[in-house]
C-alpha cells in the first residue's frame, strides 16, 4: 500500500498544518522537501500536473494542493479505508 507524502518546503506554514492534521488523525507520513535538489524529477512531474507549489499531500493517485481541508480529509479517510482503520 502507498505512504501518505507531504511535499514540503522551507518556510511553508500551510505545509506545517497539513502536517498537524495527518498527526492528529494518526496518520503516518513522509515529508520531502520539494525544494530539494533530488526532488527536482518530482517537481516536474507535479507541475505537468499543474501543481507547482507547497504543500502538496500525495497519497495513492491522489495528490492534494495547498492547505484544502475537505481534500486533506479525503486523503485521511482514503488511508484509513486501505490500512482498515476506524476512525476515532
């Protein structure tokens, strides 16, 4: 099954509330720094997608921008779905 991914940057608050959430949830994740020069390859792919800027919360082939709670949400429940967890 897929990891929950925050993509990431320096200085990001709404990357920093994307974050809160996933933990409050118990939601396990990744962060990577979209700014990072190995992410360079990841950055592009987003951008084809027209998704250019941070947060980006990636689960599944679900990616979410920005700080959207409702979408935020979906990607909680999607998680939950396929890990068989309750929520609390």
């Amino acid at each position: 099954m897929s990891v929950v991914t925050v993509w990431t940057k320096p200085g990001c608050g709404p990357c920093a509330a994307v974050k809160t959430a996933l933990t409050a949830a118990k939601v396990p994740f990744v962060e990577r720094d979209l700014s990072a020069p190995d992410a360079a390859e990841d950055l592009k792919r987003f951008q084809r997608r027209g998704l250019a800027s941070t947060p980006i919360t990636e689960y599944s082939v679900k990616a979410v921008p920005g700080l959207l709670p409702s979408e935020i949400g979906e990607v909680i429940d999607l998680w939950r779905s396929d890990h068989h967890v309750e929520q609390t």
